[in-house]
C-alpha cells in the first residue's frame, strides 16, 4: 500500500472518532476521559495521515541540498498537505453536520455545532480550490529589453486594486488559515460551551481584525505615480521628490510553497514614507514596458544605500543586518529583470 493510500485509510479511520470524541467529552466521568484519549489518538492520526500524505514511496527521500533546493518537490508537497487539509476539513464539518442534527442538547447547541460544521466544511472547500489552482502550470515570461524613449508627466507604475492588496496579505492570510487548523479543537469545545455573550464578543472581534487588516493593506499599498522629467513620485496623495528615497527592500509571497511567486520592490524614505512597486503578480510581469521605464528612472533617482546599524557605522555588516535590503544595483537589475519563480533572489524576501 503507497503512503498516500495509507493516508487516506488512517484518515478515514481517525475522523470519526476526532468528531466523536468532540461531541461526547462534555459528558462528563469515564465519558469524558475515554472521549479525551479518543481525541489524542484521532488527532494523532490525522497529523499521521498528513505527513503520509506528502510522501510518494515509503523509500527515505533523499536530503535536499540547501544550494539548489528542489521548489517543485515542495510545491507538489505543500499540494497534498493543503488538499489532505482540505478533504480533512470538509469531512470533518460533513461529520458534524450530521451529529449536530441527532443531538439532544438544545436548539442552541445544534445551532452552533451546525454553524461550526459550515465554517469547516466552507474552509476544507477553499483549501481543496487552492490546492487544484496552485498545481495548473504557468509559464512565466522575462522581461524584454527596452530601450524606447521615457515617458513624459506623471505615468501610474503601480496601481492599488485588489489583487495587489490580496497578493501584499497573503502572509497574514496564511498565518490565519494556520492559525484556525491549529486551534480547530479549542473552537469546538468554546463553540459548544462558551455563553452567548462571550461567542458575541469574539464574532465582533474577528469582524474588527477582518476591517483593520483591510485599512491596513490599503495603507500599505497605495497608488504610485512617477514624474519622470520632475524626478518625483507620488504615493496616495504624498509627493516626494527620488533622492528622498534612500533604502530599497524585497518582498517576496506565494500562496504555498514552490509556487508562483508575486514581488513588491518596496522604496523607502522619510517619514516612514513607502513606495510599493509591483513587479509580478502571481508570477506574470506586472508593469507595461512604458511603466517599467517610468520605475526605472526613479529607481535611478532615489539615494539607495544599505542600511546602517547605530553599533556598525561602517556597514560592514549591513548585509547581515538587513538581509531583505537590496543595494542601488540590485534595485535597478530587480527592476529591469525581475525574476521567474523559478529563478534565485538576490536577496533574502521579508
């Protein structure tokens, strides 16, 4: 029998006994004890059964080397492990979908079992779409010379719409889907038992962090305008001249591992002031070549310089230091040829 196979017999065989066990441990006595170590061992299975998952042959794989790490091993291995999540996720809300209907407990308690049941069966749902969407190839083009004439007045060279603020979240994004599967249990037991008010006041939490995170990224990833005769950008509504720009820093985020890559070259200055300059999205290029030229000349404009820490005057160790920071060069070269997803970083990505 192959890893996967056996991953999905344990799966099978410890779900059930997860929901089980969840339902019966308010009980109460032996009950309860008996439904604790049910729910040990279930939850052992499963994660058994996800790290089975990401396995081909039960053959020792062989170590990566840290020089060329192999990104489609991994990509195909984060696949399974989200999709195992996934089917994890949907059969465990089906499951209690379907004992919330036959309990006892009160309309209440049915209600939120079945509310709960949803929000699995919904979050097994997305995590499945993501696994099959993030598996369809994609060829990834390089940015061709250019060597046409700059363009004159003010050019948008990153715009601000939603898929540049869902691609700047992703981060938050996946640590919050880590998050409720770590902590699916707890939920279970505070959903079941927790009063009203209390599930009230978390509902109303989740929906303030929800808007906050949205101003958030709306701050962070605002319209960039350059005047490229002027030398000068504007970011929102802040206009500031290039040579005001003295640092330059990459981020780098994906949906799952080995998978297609999206990159910010973000300009720093004053103020705290940021200048987000999307270079791809989900891998494709995200500038026109007329917007390329236009990023290019501010780039050239700007003071990039590595930051310096107070204890290292020098810099000497700046590249330690900041390793997400790129000196004026690498800013230009990032620019001009941003990489492919399948392609080094010249810096570590924050």
């Amino acid at each position: 029998m192959s890893p996967r196979r056996a991953a999905i017999v344990v799966a099978v065989v410890a779900l059930p006994v997860v929901v089980a066990s969840l339902v019966s441990l308010p009980s109460g006595g032996v009950v309860s004890l008996v439904s604790a170590l049910g729910l040990a061992a279930g939850l052992t299975g499963v994660g058994v059964a996800l790290v089975w998952a990401t396995r081909s042959s039960w053959d020792p794989e062989p170590a990566a080397s840290p020089r060329a790490p192999d990104r489609a091993a991994a990509h195909r291995r984060a696949r399974r492990l989200l999709g195992m999540q996934g089917w994890v996720g949907a059969a465990g809300g089906l499951g209690i979908l379907v004992l919330s209907q036959g309990m006892d407990d009160g309309e209440r308690a049915t209600v939120r079992l079945s509310a709960l049941g949803v929000g699995l069966l919904i979050l097994g749902a997305v995590s499945i779409v993501i696994a099959r969407a993030t598996g369809r190839g994609r060829k990834e083009e390089d940015a061709a010379p250019d060597d046409g004439p700059l363009p004159s007045g003010w050019v948008l060279v990153s715009r601000r719409d939603r898929g540049s603020l869902l691609i700047f979240a992703v981060p938050a994004l996946v640590a919050g889907v880590w998050g409720v599967w770590q902590f699916v249990p707890l939920v279970l037991l505070t959903v079941r038992e927790a009063p009203v008010g209390i599930l009230v006041a978390l509902g109303v939490g989740v929906v303030a962090a929800v808007a906050g995170g949205v101003a958030w990224a709306r701050r962070q990833v605002p319209d960039v305008w350059v005047d490229v005769e002027a030398g000068r950008a504007r970011v929102g509504s802040r206009v500031v001249a290039g040579s005001e720009l003295t640092s330059a820093r990459l981020s780098a985020t994906a949906m799952i591992i080995g998978g297609t890559r999206s990159l910010f070259l973000i300009l720093e200055g004053p103020e705290k002031l940021r200048v987000p300059l999307l270079l791809r999205r989900h891998g494709a290029l995200a500038m026109t070549p007329v917007q390329r030229r236009a990023a290019l000349a501010l780039v050239d404009a700007a003071a990039i310089e590595l930051p310096r820490a107070k204890e290292d005057p020098t810099g000497k160790f700046s590249r330690t230091l900041f390793p997400t920071h790129l000196d004026a060069a690498q800013a230009r070269d990032l620019v001009a040829h941003p990489p492919r997803s399948d392609e080094d970083l010249p810096v570590a990505a924050g």
